[in-house]
C-alpha cells in the first residue's frame, strides 16, 4: 500500500517537485493512477497510488481496508448511495452517513476521488512534460452530512485537473472545499454534477463510451465481483448474467435475421394468446351471466310459466273430450249397421211369412209356423234391437251433447291460450326476451299444436332465456346498488375534497402570513447584522451586506448565512492568529537563542574569555588550524585612553571592516587561501594617530 501524502497548496517554487512525484500512466487506455479520501471515516486527507493500474491493500482488522473499498471502487462509478450498492457485504444496516460523522461530529464534510491517466500515442513511456501525449481525468464525489438529518447531500466533479497540483480539495485554512468553492476551484476545466445520472452519463461519455444501458451492466457487474469471499459463495446463474450484460449488443443485422425467422412464430403466440385470453373472458362471463340471467328471468317470466301451464292443462281437456267424441263416433256407427242388419233381416222375414202363406202345402205350412215363430223370435230381437238402438241414439245424443260442450271448452281453451300466447310474447318483449320467445314458440303451430317434443324443447329454451334474463335483471339490481352506494361515497369524498380545499386555503393564507413573517424577520435580522457588524472587533473581515443578500435567499436549509459569515471570518481570524503565533513562536525561539547565546558570552566575558568574532561565511572554519600567525584581535588590546564605552565601537567597526578577524603571518607574507590578511606597509601614520592611536 503506498501512502502519498500532499501538503497543502505549495509555494509556486515548489510546482516542478511534487509535479514529479506524481504518478504518470504508460497505456494508451485509461488506467487509475491514484485514490483518494478526505474527511471519510478515518482518513483526514489520505492518497492511494496504484502500481500499472493495480493496488493492493494490506493491515490488520480495522485498519480501514474496507472502507477504502466501499468509497471509491465501485462508488465513483455508480454514484449511488443506497448500502446494498456501496457496501461490499450489502448490509444495509450501513449508512454512508456514518462514514462523515462517526457517531462524534455534528457536520462533516468530505471527498473520495480517484484519478485516470492515459497516453495518446502508443508505446513505451514519455516525458510527462509533453502535455500532447498525457490526458488526465480526475473524478470525486463530495458528501456532507449532518446530525440528525438522513443521507448526506452528494455532488460529482469530472475533471483534467490533478489533485496536489492544480486542484486541491483542502483550503488554505485547512478545511476540505464546499461545492461553492469546488466549482471555483475546477473553473472551465470540467464539470460539477448534483445528480448521479447526469454524473454517469459523463463518465460514460469521458472514458468508456458504451451507452447508458451497457454502462449500467458493467457498474452492476462491478458490484457483483466486488463482493467479500465471491468463490464461497458464487451464484453462477447471477455472475452470467451480469457477464452477458455487460457484453456488446448483437449487430443489427442478425437481430434483424432472428426477428425475421421468428416474427411468425411471434404473431401465432400473440394470435392464440390473445384468442385464449378471450375464450377465458367469455367463459367466465358466461358463467357469471348465465346464472344471473337464469334467476332474472325465473323472476321475470313468472306470467308466462302460468300461461303455458294452463295451456297445458286445458289442452289435455280438449284431447280427453276429442278422445270421447271419437269413442262415441264409433259407436254410433256400429250401431248404425247393426240396425241396417236387423232392418235387412226383419224384411227378409216378412217376405218368407207371405211365401209360406201362400203355399198350399203343409210343409209349407209348417214351415210357415217355423217361420213365424222364428219372426217372433226375430221380432223380439228386432224389439231388443229396437230397445239397444234407443239407447244407442240416446248415447248418441249424450255423445254429441258432450262433444258440444267439448268444443266449446276446445274453444273457450284455445281463446285461453291465444290469450295466454299474446300474454306471454308481451311479458317476453318487457323482459327483453322477444327474440327468444318469437324463436322458440313462432314454429309451433299455436293453438292447436300436437308436438310435444317440440313442446317440451321450446319449454327448455325458453325456460333457460327466463333463467338467463333473471340473472341479468338480478345483476342490474347489484350494479344499481353499487351505484347508489358509490354515490354515498362521492359525496362522502366531495365532502371531504371541500374540507381539504378549506383547508388548503387557510394553509395559503398562513403561508402568506409566514411569509409576510419572514420577510419581516429577514429585515430585522439584516439591521440586526449590520449593527452587530458595527461592534465587532474581532471578526471585522464580515460584509454584512453581502450576508444580508444571503439572508434574502436562504431557504433555511443548513446552516445560517449568519452563522457561515461568522465561521468563515473566524476561520480567518483563527487562520491569522495561527500564523501570528507561529511566527511569534519563531521570533521567541530565535530571541531565546540570541539570549542564551549573549549570556554566554556575557558569563564568558566576565570570566575573562576572548570571544573570538564570528567565522565568515566565505571562509572554513578549519583552514587556520595548521597555518602559523595570528588574527588581530589576539594580537592588539584598546589602548588606555580609550574608554570602555569607545572600545565597543572601535571593535564593532574592525569587525564590520574585516579587519577585526583578519589573519597576521609572523613575517608579513601574503596566504595564498580565501581570507583576510593584513600586511606591513611603509605608509607614514596619520596626523590624527588613526588606529595606532586607539590600538
């Protein structure tokens, strides 16, 4: 794991060195080079360099190697924030806010980015100088969370800056940049993004180029390989896939062809889909309609159930009263021809009684007696006969008496079932079953039909017509049931639409009186900041105007305007302060040496030790150790009539002269070395005794 740490925005002199600790790429692809994070978890302001686009993380447990993974890779690529995304182990018990605040800040704010490299021309590496050849991009998200106030607020950067060269996310004044500050600091060089889809389209377009569907599949496909301990648990089915979307899309030709081959097949499956899908409907309709239109039409059909069975009934009268009138028909009859018989054989023996009375012969006679007799006898049968024809013609009589009154019930039934038939056809077209009534009972041969299977198949379907009818006339009365119900309920609901709409405007009316309010408020406020502002002393950098148009705009979302000028005049005062007392820090440190170093010399000078003046810095301090002579101040002493006060300055003047050190050989010769040497002359001394005079 290699650990690059960043100072703060250098010095301009600086630039050319930590430009050349940088990482530079050596591929013609993107490749990462470095990962970062600020303010996240642990990690104050923490860099991770990759080695040929690879990075290995080592420590023990808690040392933070997780975390690293879960903020940056595949973070930065998805931008989502959800804990079954950034999490490696998907516990979504895991917020990402945890990460900022820790359970001990209040307001946190942070970055993870990560930096891509690539060269422009193939083969081996360049120099980096050549700004033709390298392409950097750098991409971030920044987090701020607060206490007490769910996810954390999240904006992306894309840019071809480099953070520790021409980027920094961390301020002069130590503190990691707001997004107002961040887009400052990117310019025109790249872009800040507030939503991840916006974010990774950009990615997209910037480096990979796939298209929104396919980068979708390799950030998913990330997620899935970026799982802890993947081989224990692999799910080969999800890691396929997730492997087969992220491949490139078929050509357009052969989902063309494949379309094609299949399109008939398609249309056949919709075809009998649909076809399916309409018989289930049917059926189930028919199901529910015929019950309901079985129990409408029992309800409605009642008059024609009673018609047809008093049809019914008197047409079995007419055929019982036809059945005796034909019985009483034949009868008749055979008594016609009996007596046609009788009347025969009654002539047949008057002729025989006047043949054997007319005869003379005693046979004859005999005969005629016989004949008499039998005449007698046939008398008798004939008055029998007589008697039976009598009756029969009074049967007779009573038959035609009973095949009048017959007739007159055929008629009185036949007018019954007219009757009965128009009943029912008008009870048929009130219950909307006109057409069944008409089908059913037009072939019947009304009143005199004699079919009773036609009978019994017409009673069948026009019994099943009354049912379905029912059923539909029973439906009819739920649905207007339903509809008087739903009519309850709208005016239970416009009761309750006016109530809300009272409701909404007195809410308006105290929105406006609110914001009445604080306009009011934010107008008081503003004298109250620029009276406040007056009297301050220490936090003097506020412009209270500017603060005052922040106040106009605040939505009261974070922290006050108010509050921000005041931390960011604080962090000034404390930023000034800091480096006053560093520098007063030195200037003591500096002041304390001089001290120690001036009551040394002033214990030694009251011990009585030369202190010898100090070593130029052209000269080195070892070069007099083997030459012979002697500087000046060993060789010369004030003179007496020079007082101690004069003495300080004759020797401050030698010493600013180089003269006080200079080096004096025994016989007066040159040193051939870099130092100051002081030679014999024969120049006369001065009139005024010059420095002969006070040495």
């Amino acid at each position: 794991m290699t650990d690059l740490r960043p100072a703060l925005r250098p010095p301009l002199t600086a630039a050319t060195a930590v430009r050349s600790r940088l990482p530079t790429p050596g591929r013609t692809r993107w490749q990462p080079l470095r990962l970062g994070l600020v303010n996240l978890y642990r990690f104050d302001d923490e860099t991770f360099a990759f080695e040929d686009g690879r990075l290995l993380l080592r420590g023990n447990n808690g040392t933070g190697k997780s975390r690293v993974l879960a903020l940056t890779v595949p973070f930065l690529f998805d931008g989502q924030m959800e804990p079954h995304r950034v999490e490696p182990d998907g516990d979504t018990a895991k917020r990402i806010e945890w990460n900022l605040l820790l359970g001990r800040h209040d307001d946190r704010l942070g970055y993870a980015w990560m930096e891509l490299g690539r060269r422009t021309e193939p083969g081996g590496l360049h120099d980096e100088g050549d700004a033709d050849e390298v392409r950097f991009v750098t991409i971030g998200c920044g987090l701020r969370a607060t206490a007490g106030k769910g996810a954390p607020k999240r904006w992306f950067f894309v840019t071809d800056q480099r953070i520790g060269d021409d980027l920094f996310l961390i301020a002069d004044a130590g503190h990691a940049l707001t997004r107002d500050r961040l887009i400052e600091a990117i310019g025109d060089r790249g872009q800040v993004l507030d939503t991840a889809t916006d974010y990774r389209r950009v990615l997209d377009r910037t480096l990979f180029g796939l298209g929104e569907h396919r980068y979708e599949a390799l950030v998913d496909l990330l997620v899935q390989l970026r799982r802890p301990q993947l081989s224990r648990q692999l799910d080969e089915s999800l890691l396929s896939e997730a492997l087969s979307e992220a491949l490139p899309p078929l050509p357009t030709a052969v989902i063309s062809d494949v379309a094609d081959a299949f399109r008939a097949l398609d249309d056949d499956r919709d075809q009998l889909a649909g076809y399916q899908a309409a018989l289930a409907a049917t059926d189930t309709f028919l199901t529910a309609y015929r019950s309901y239109g079985q129990v409408a039409a029992r309800r409605r059909a009642s008059a024609v159930t009673r018609a047809n069975s008093r049809y019914e009934r008197l047409r079995a009268q007419v055929r019982d009263a036809e059945r005796r009138r034909d019985d009483a028909d034949g009868e008749v009859a055979r008594l016609e021809a009996q007596r046609e018989k009788l009347v025969d054989a009654e002539r047949a023996a008057g002729v025989e009684v006047r043949t054997l009375e007319s005869s003379p012969e005693m046979e004859a006679a005999r005969e005629l007696d016989a004949a008499r007799a039998r005449a007698a006898e046939l008398a008798a049968a004939a008055e029998a006969r007589a008697d039976d024809l009598a009756r029969a013609e009074q049967e007779a009589a009573y038959r035609a008496d009973e095949r009048e009154r017959a007739d007159r019930r055929a008629a009185t039934s036949r007018s019954d079932v007219t009757e009965a038939a128009r009943a029912a056809h008008a009870a048929a077209r009130a219950s909307g079953l006109a057409a069944t009534h008409q089908r059913t009972l037009g072939p019947l041969p009304l009143p005199d039909v004699r079919d009773e299977q036609a009978v019994t198949s017409a009673r069948r379907e026009v019994e099943h017509g009354v049912a379905r009818t029912q059923r539909a006339a029973e439906h009819l009365v739920t649905l207007d049931q339903q509809v008087l119900g739903l009519a309850g309920e709208l005016a239970t609901v416009r009761g309750r639409l006016d109530e809300r709409t009272s409701e909404l405007d007195r809410a308006r009316d105290a929105a406006e009186d609110a914001g009445t309010a604080l306009g009011e408020a934010r107008a008081a406020t503003a004298h109250a900041l620029h009276g406040w502002a007056d009297r301050l002393t220490v936090l003097a950098g506020i412009d209270p105007a500017s603060v005052a148009e922040s106040i106009e705009s605040w939505d009261g979302d974070g922290p006050g305007p108010v509050t921000d000028a005041a931390d960011r005049a604080l962090a000034e005062v404390r930023e000034h302060t800091t480096r006053r007392l560093a520098d007063l820090d030195a200037e003591l440190r500096i002041t304390a040496a001089t001290r120690a170093e001036t009551s040394a010399q002033r214990d030694e000078v009251a011990a009585g030790i030369a202190i010898p003046p100090p070593v130029p810095h052209t000269r080195d301090p070892h070069a007099r150790a083997e030459r012979t002579g002697a500087p000046l101040w060993r060789l010369v002493d004030v003179a007496p009539i020079v007082a101690a006060a004069e003495a300080a300055g004759y020797e401050a003047g030698l010493e600013a002269a180089g003269l006080l050190d200079a080096w004096v050989t025994p016989d007066g010769t040159l040193v051939d070395a870099d130092d100051t040497v002081l030679l014999p002359t024969d120049t006369p001394p001065r009139p005024d005794g010059g420095l002969a005079s006070v040495l």
